[in-house]
C-alpha cells in the first residue's frame, strides 16, 4: 500500500491530518515511516548518478578543454613554418572543440542544478521522516501510558480485591458474634481477677491477628499495582 504517490506529495504532506482520517493509526504510521526511508534511499541514489555523472563530465570537460589548447599550439607552430593553410585547420578543429566545451559545460551546470536540488529534496525528506517517527513514539508512548492504566483498573475491579475484603469483613462479623456471646454469658456475673486478665490477652490476640491480616491485605494490594 502507498501512501505517497511522489517525493513531492510526502515533503508536503500533513502527517497528523492523514493520521486523523486512518482506521489504523499505527499501521499507517509505519507504512508512511517506511516509504518514507524508502524513498530517501531512491533519493540518495539518485544523488550518488548525479555525483558520478559530474565527475565524468568533469574529466571530458577537462579533456576537450586540454585538446583546444593543443590545437592553438598546433597552430602557432603552423604559422611560424609559414604554413597558414596549416594554421588555419587547426585553429578551425579548436572552434569545434569550443562547441562541445559549450555543450559539456551545460551538461555540467544541469547536474549540478540536480544535485542541489537533490540536497534539498534529502533535507526535506529527512525532516518529514524525523517528524513521523516522532509521531510514532508519541503513539507508541501514549498506548504504553493506556495500556498500563488499563492493567491498573483491571486489577481493581476483577473481584480479587472485593473478595478479600469480603472475607475480611466476615472475619469481623464472627469476632463480633464471639465477643457477643461472651459478653452475654458474663451479664450479671462479677468477672474475677483472673477473668479480666485472660480476656485481656484474648483481646491482644484478636487485636495481632487483625493487624496481621491488614498487613497481609495491604501488601497484596500494592503488589497488585506495582
């Protein structure tokens, strides 16, 4: 699937508006991302011709430019011997050579217009690519940040929570109906001694185990969330 249909459409393209418009953002994401570097590649080859060709140009320029100066001298030897006739083709096979400088360097000035607006396409092209992977970690930073609150509220509405303090507000309950009944049998009764202090210790282990309970609950509780 091609998001893009030329270089041009992707340096001018609005990333977050056709983010906006796709079912599946991040899929489109990373179709956008990896045309993108698909097509920088294209470019820079394009790029490493473009280079070649200029150095090729360049070493026949330099060529013909070195042929025109032989004839020139050809000529001058020419008209020194006294050979005009001499002189005169040489001088007419340098005009030659000034035409296919003329025609070389042109050739020459349309590379190097290309190359620069190849160094521009690049520059162009690296910034919409930096700006999608920058969409791309935002997205993939916002699902992480989801998907972590999700596991949160899955963990407190599951029922394991509730269960447990289910079982320990029964744990409560039947406290509450044991000292009942003990109170109960010590109505009208006068407690001795003896009597005061046992209950004074039943209550010490009620008391620890209720704290160790809460304790034990508290730590499943943050395990949870961590």
């Amino acid at each position: 699937m091609s998001i893009f249909s030329r270089l041009t459409d992707i340096i001018n393209s609005n990333i977050t508006s056709i983010l906006d418009r796709a079912e599946d953002p991040a899929k489109i994401i990373r179709l956008i991302i990896q045309e993108m570097e698909d097509t920088l590649v294209e470019v820079r080859s394009g790029a490493a011709r473009n280079i070649a060709d200029k150095k090729e140009v360049e070493r026949k320029l330099a060529k013909l430019i070195d042929a025109q100066s032989e004839w020139e001298r050809r000529a001058e030897i020419a008209l020194t011997k006294g050979r005009e006739d001499l002189a005169k083709g040489a001088l007419l096979e340098k005009a030659k050579l000034a035409e296919a400088i003329e025609v070389m360097k042109e050739d020459l000035e349309h590379i190097e217009e290309a190359l620069q607006r190849g160094d521009e396409d690049i520059a162009k092209l690296q910034a919409k690519l930096a700006e999608a992977k920058a969409k791309q970690k935002g997205m993939v930073t916002r699902h992480d940040s989801a998907a972590s609150r999700l596991k949160v509220r899955q963990t407190l509405y599951d029922g394991r929570v509730d269960d447990a303090l289910g079982r320990f507000e029964q744990l409560e309950k039947k406290l509450d109906e044991a000292e009942g009944r003990v109170e109960a049998f010590d109505v009208g009764q006068r407690k001795t001694l003896a009597q005061e202090i046992v209950e004074l210790e039943v209550e010490d282990e009620i008391d620890a185990e209720m704290a160790a309970i809460k304790d034990r609950l508290a730590k499943k509780s943050v395990k949870k969330k961590g």
